[in-house]
C-alpha cells in the first residue's frame, strides 16, 4: 500500500509550557437552544428538581471542560444582570438586540452556578460594556465574590447564595470592535472604558484574572491596530487579550478547508507580537498571555437562520450539523493551540450545547454527540501536562489558499506525574495512508496503550440521535520498538497514539 511518510522526534526537555487546564473551556450564551431546550428543560423526564437535563450534564461531564464562558457572546451587550437574579416570577421579560429573540431570564447568575457545579466547572464571566460600564461591573463582583456585609452580597445572600461565587476570571465585554455589537466602540474609547472597569472591579476583588477584547476576527479592517491600542490603555490591568475566529468549507475545498490551523497558528503569532511590541515599548516585566475564547467551526446553518421569527423564545439559531471533516479541523485547531501552551492559557470552543456545538439535543428527546465531540473529548481527557515541541519532517502540498501543507499535523502531551506520553496527529492526505516513525528513545520503557482513531470514507458523513456514523475506533496499529514508534495513520483520519511506562497501567 502506498503511503505518504512523516518522521518525528520527541525528547522530554523539548517544553514548550505547562498547559493551563483551562485550555479546555467552553462556551455557553443566551443564544438559540444553549440555554433553554439545551442545558435546561425543566419538562424533560431526565431534568433535574432545578430543570437542568441530566442527560446533558452527563455528556459534559465527559468532555471534562474546565471553564464555561458566560453569559454571552453578543448577547451580554445588551444584557442587565439584575434581571437575572432575585425571584424568577419577579424577572422581566426583555428583547434581545443581538439575536433579535426575547429573553425570559428563569436562567440567571445564581442558576448558571448551580449548573457549573454539577459540571464540575469553573466560569468565566463576562461583563457588560456596551450599553452598561464600571458601575454595572463592580457591582456584579461585588454580588458574584464579595464575602457579605454589603449591599449586593447581602443581595445575593437574600437571593438564596450566602457563600460567594469566587470567580476567578472575567472578560471585559465582547468583540467591541464589530459594528454589530450593541455599544460598538473605537479601540481608544474601548480601551479606556476597559481599564477604568478593570480598576474597579479589581478593587473590589484584587484576586480575579481578567480578559480585554481582542479584534473580533483576524480579517477585520483594524486587526493588529486595535490589540495595540487596547493593550496601550489596558496593560497594567488585565491578564489577557482575546481572541475570535470560526471557518467553514464554504467552496467544498477539503484540501484547503483542512490547511487552515495554518490560519489560526499564523493569528496567534500575530497577537503573541503584537502583545510583546505593548510590552516593550511599555519596558514591561508582565506579559499577557492569550484567551482564545471563541473558536469553532461555523458556516452550516447560515442560510437556516435567516428563516428565524422576530422576537421568538429559544428558537434553533445557528444549529450546525457537523461532518467528519469538520471533526478533523476542530482537532488540527486544538493541537494548534497546544503548540503555544505557553501563551495561550485560556481557550473556549463555542458553544456547548445546540449552538455550533459537539452537543445536541432534541426537545423532550435524546441529546447526541456531534462529530467534533471526539477530537475535544480526546485532547481535553489525555492532553494534560506539559506541552512538549516535537520536531516534525513531513511531505507537503499546496491548496488554494496554503502552500507547505504538512501532511501531518501533530503534537504531544507528556503527564510525569501519571507517566503517560500522548501524541495527538491529524493525516490530512485525502488519497492516502501516513507511515508515521516516532522517536521516543528519551521515554525508556514506555508502551503503546491504545491507538485511537476516527476515520470515515466519507468526509461529509454526519451524526444524528439516532446513529453514531462518526465515531473513534481503538483498532490503530501504532506499536513501538527500540524507542521509535511506528504506525499507519488512515487516510484522512484523527489519531491518538496513547503511551504510558510499563508496568504502570
């Protein structure tokens, strides 16, 4: 059989950083079915006394995310957080600018804390400053991570949560540089709004970690200029810089949809600079790490959500069925990111459930996984550790937009603690299998433990709640002797070659 060949080399000094477990976090806004019909459905037989679905928690529980951004997204624009909180018979009933819906708010603050607890979660949660700034800010740290004794924790103590949220990371609005968002704003009066709200929120809580908006994409008319400029103002008081970025086969081009990591690699550089140029010109000893905080793929149901009704309650908005390729990219974008573990920290894959999501669920019926639930699933469960730099020979093509496409996208994770060495590979070659030689000879009496792999033959071959199409097999034939690994990846396929010491499994 006729192969393409790829070599690497892994050696336990080659670091690139310890990966912040929030790597892995997620994304849940008040957006077509992610809330309710999604996470809550207080009519499903398996939903919980507080209406959450059992199923669904279930499913999240197994991706093991980390961190769940909230509430939004273009939402939290034009969200006030006091609606959400309080009796819910007493909350309003408020019109939605940013996905033109209404929002009944029976979820608010409280109800998604509750929900991140059952999924063993963390949030990270974002603050208003398009319609709203400092004083909206402050005082929801105050009522999310104040102790008591003052007006809004007592508020919150009153609402039912005596002991405060004590959350941790926080992001100063939303892709403010869109003219879609509600309360767009230059770079200079984003800037300065996001620094005033970060001081204060950080006087009240000293200890939170917070997130300035980057540019919302990267083909934005101020990319580049706008993280300067919002660095410039915010610097001394923030923790990271965002960014944003989704692709789609709009062309039906696997070729080229497959090389656009590429894409994401090239973005995170530019930022990772861009931040560094702040630093210097500032003579700065901080450095701001990156939060990729939005990153999918999404193109599928662009022409379906032109059909939604105005002003409608949770309608399906934005409900991509994902293929197989799809599943291939999401995991080339993963091990895009655990290649700059020491700078990007925080990353989020939106959405969760329903909304570009690797969960579905049908209403009163069974939630399912997508497609690219298995990639993340894989680098969220097996890629903890150190994020090592492996050294990669690969044959290349040329696609439409790429040239020096490897055909081989791949990194590897290294647990000393569990002693277990993962090697996460994408086979992007759409004709042919990869003969993949790995050397491990610095990882002494290490052993393959399983060779998972997802494969199809049909790259637009989707999953639906009532058949798996897509789904990982153990069956790989990776295998190692006298410290090098050999295997044969599949034709167009999602690898995991999992290694762990002998005797230690």
């Amino acid at each position: 059989m006729e192969t393409k060949k790829a070599k690497m080399i892994i050696e336990k000094d080659f670091a690139i950083a310890e990966i912040d477990p929030r790597l892995y976090g997620s994304f849940v806004e008040h957006l077509g079915r992610c809330v309710y019909g999604g996470i809550y459905e207080p009519t499903h037989s398996l939903s919980s006394q507080q209406g959450f679905r059992l199923d669904v928690i279930e499913l999240v529980k197994e991706l093991q995310v980390p961190l769940v951004r909230y509430p939004g997204g273009n939402f939290v624009s034009g969200y006030n957080w006091e609606d959400g909180v309080g009796p819910v018979e007493d909350r309003p009933k408020r019109l939605d600018l940013a996905w033109r819906t209404t929002e009944p708010n029976y979820i608010g603050t409280n109800e998604f804390m509750d929900w991140a607890k059952l999924v063993n979660a963390e949030v990270n949660m974002a603050v208003n400053l398009g319609t709203r700034g400092i004083d909206a800010a402050r005082n929801l740290v105050e009522y999310c991570n104040h102790p008591g004794g003052s007006y809004y924790s007592d508020l919150r103590a009153a609402h039912g949560y005596k002991e405060a949220h004590k959350i941790k990371t926080w992001c100063l609005g939303n892709e403010m540089d869109g003219p879609w968002q509600i309360g767009h704003k230059t770079a200079a009066e984003y800037g300065r709004l996001a620094a005033e709200t970060a001081k204060a929120m950080k006087w009240v809580d000293p200890t939170i970690e917070l997130v300035a908006c980057g540019s919302s994409h990267r083909s934005m008319p101020t990319f580049g200029e706008w993280e300067a400029t919002v660095l410039d103002h915010t610097y001394d008081h923030v923790e990271f810089i965002s960014l944003h970025t989704y692709y789609g086969n709009r062309d039906n081009d696997t070729a080229n949809y497959l090389a656009r990591s590429l894409d994401m690699d090239d973005f995170i550089k530019s930022v990772t600079a861009t931040a560094d140029y702040v630093k210097a010109k500032k003579r700065s000893k901080k450095t701001i790490n990156l939060s990729f905080d939005e990153w999918n793929v999404w193109y599928h149901s662009n022409e379906s959500d032109k059909q939604i009704e105005p002003w409608s309650v949770a309608p399906p908005q934005l409900e991509d069925l994902y293929n197989f390729e799809d599943a291939l990219l999401v995991g080339s974008m993963l091990i895009t990111m655990l290649k700059h573990a020491d700078r990007v920290k925080i990353a989020c894959l939106a959405q969760l459930v329903n909304v570009i999501a690797p969960i579905m669920t049908e209403e009163n019926g069974a939630a399912w996984k997508q497609t690219i639930f298995y990639p993340f699933m894989h680098v969220s469960v097996f890629g903890r550790g150190l994020a090592l730099n492996p050294i990669i020979s690969s044959q290349k093509y040329d696609s439409k937009d790429f040239t020096d496409v490897p055909y081989l996208e791949s990194t590897a994770v290294f647990n000393e603690e569990k002693e277990e060495l993962t090697i996460f590979a994408v086979n992007r070659s759409l004709e042919m299998g990869l003969s993949f030689e790995c050397d491990i000879r610095n990882f002494e009496g290490y052993e393959v433990v399983e060779h998972i792999v997802l494969e199809n033959n049909n790259v637009k071959s989707t999953n639906s709640s009532t058949k798996q199409n897509v789904r990982p097999h153990t069956n790989g034939n990776a295998s190692v002797s006298e410290g090098t690994i050999t295997a044969v990846m599949p034709t167009c396929s999602w690898n995991v070659i999992r290694l762990c010491r002998k005797n230690n499994h």
